[in-house]
C-alpha cells in the first residue's frame, strides 16, 4: 500500500473501502493465495497511511512485511517505522539482490539490471518533475524524492517476481503531480507492474468516501433535528416517548451507508 503521512480523510472510511476494493479485485482476478500487506517504514500517526495500512490488515485478518531502507541511506526509515502486526522485515538493499538474480531474469527481458534500469527511469521522471515545477515558479523536488521513489518501486517489482502476483493499493485515487506516489508511472512504464492485472481502481472508493464525508457531517445535525421534533411533538400531545438515542440513529446511518458504499460500482 502506497498513500500520504500527511492525509487527513478518516482513517477508518478510507481503510474499509480500500478493504471492499481489494476483495473485488482478488474475487475478479481469482486471486488464492493467502495475503499479506506490505508497508514501507512509516511511523505511526492518527491519521495518514500508517493509521489505514493498520486498519485494512485488521479487517482482512492479515499480518503484515516492513520494507525500510538501510541505514546507511536513512537511518531513521527503521527506527521510527511502525512494525504493529509485523511478521517480516525487510531492507532496500535486500530487494534489490532479488531483483537483480538471475533467476529473476523474466521481470527484466533485456540485459540490463533492472535495479539500475529502475534508477534511471527515476532520475529522468524526477529531471521533468522538476522542469515542470520550474515553469511553475517552484522549487526542485527535495534530494531525498529519488531513494523513497526507488524504495517503493523497488518494492513492488521485487515481490512480485517472489510471489508471482501483487496488489498495488494506493490510498488514493488523487494522487498529487509531485508526490512520491506519483512515481508508480515508472513501474508501469518498464513493464513491472502491470495496470490492469496489478493495480486496484481505487478512484472508485474514493468518490465513496466522498459521500461518506458528505453523510457524516449530515449526521451533525441530526441531534439539532431530533431535538426540535421531539418538542413540537410534545407540544401538540403533551408527551412523547424516544425509543432511539440520536446517536443511535447517527451511528445506525453511517453504517448502513458503508455497506452500501462497498457495493457500489
């Protein structure tokens, strides 16, 4: 899973379409074999992707893998990484031996290591990221863009030619021009992830969770409601009895709105 520290959405609406879009992908796909969700070093924060990639593998029943950086290129990447639930870890430096063996040779058809063909479609995506952020009036992109781009298609190249198969769930279908993120178009470029068969739609949850943002702040204002019902009912009989708690109600709708938003096409 790949998304922002900084995002701000509910953790818990975006984990539980992330999870609806992951089962209809693995339903369509015929996917078998037992998952496991993969995260990248982040350390825990209330919301962002460190709170959804916990929540999404609580609701799959799924443990998870740690991929860091070593610390000779980030020595913090380890030590601030959250490991709730972890069962493996490994480190950059791994991953690249993998994709570099030789009997990984069917991820990279030509002669080249694939590590070093992954570094160089990198450092030419970041040359017009920052030709474009230049005629924008920004800066460039910051150094360390390159190792945690690499670190994350590294990652997914690396275990799919382990496993056969991966799951590419970004957190978000909006997913910013000049962000780390943005830098799965390298993967798809080269041919190690494949779009169709690889990737989860996930623009699709997010208009979801849009609608679920939308209903949440609707619910605000059911106490308000409630209470201005309940009082001019009592006002016309001169009693009234409340068999439901406005939390109740809000709560009641919000769920049946999740379900509802996790059948959604």
């Amino acid at each position: 899973m790949t998304g922002h520290s900084r995002d701000t959405r509910d953790p818990a609406i975006v984990a539980t379409q992330i999870v609806s879009n992951l089962r209809q992908s693995w339903t369509e796909r015929n996917v078998t074999k037992p998952p496991i969700l993969i995260t990248q070093g982040d350390p825990l924060t209330e919301r962002g992707i460190s709170a959804i990639t916990r929540l999404v593998a609580s609701e799959l029943g799924v443990k998870r893998c740690l991929i860091c950086l070593d610390d000779d290129i980030d020595a913090e990447h380890s030590r601030l990484a959250d490991r709730h639930d972890v069962v493996y870890e490994l480190r950059y430096s791994q991953l690249v031996d993998i994709l570099n063996n030789e009997k990984m040779a069917h991820v990279d058809k030509n002669n080249e290591m694939t590590s070093k063909k992954l570094t160089d479609a990198i450092e030419n995506k970041i040359a017009i990221k920052n030709d474009k952020r230049k005629s924008l009036g920004k800066d460039d992109l910051a150094d360390w863009f390159q190792k945690y781009a690499l670190l994350q298609e590294v990652t997914k190249a690396a275990l799919k030619g382990i496993s056969g198969e991966v799951t590419v769930a970004h957190a978000t279908g909006d997913i910013a021009e000049f962000s780390v993120t943005s830098f799965y178009e390298v993967g798809l470029e080269l041919g190690l992830i494949d779009e169709k068969n690889d990737m989860v739609i996930i623009l699709k949850a997010m208009n979801s969770c849009q609608g679920i943002a939308a209903l949440q702040e609707l619910i605000l204002y059911i106490p308000g409601i409630a209470s201005m019902m309940k009082a001019a009912l009592k006002g016309v009989s001169g009693e009234v009895t409340v068999a439901h708690s406005t939390e109740d109600i809000a709560e009641f709708l919000l769920l049946h709105f999740l379900k509802l938003a996790s059948r959604w096409d």
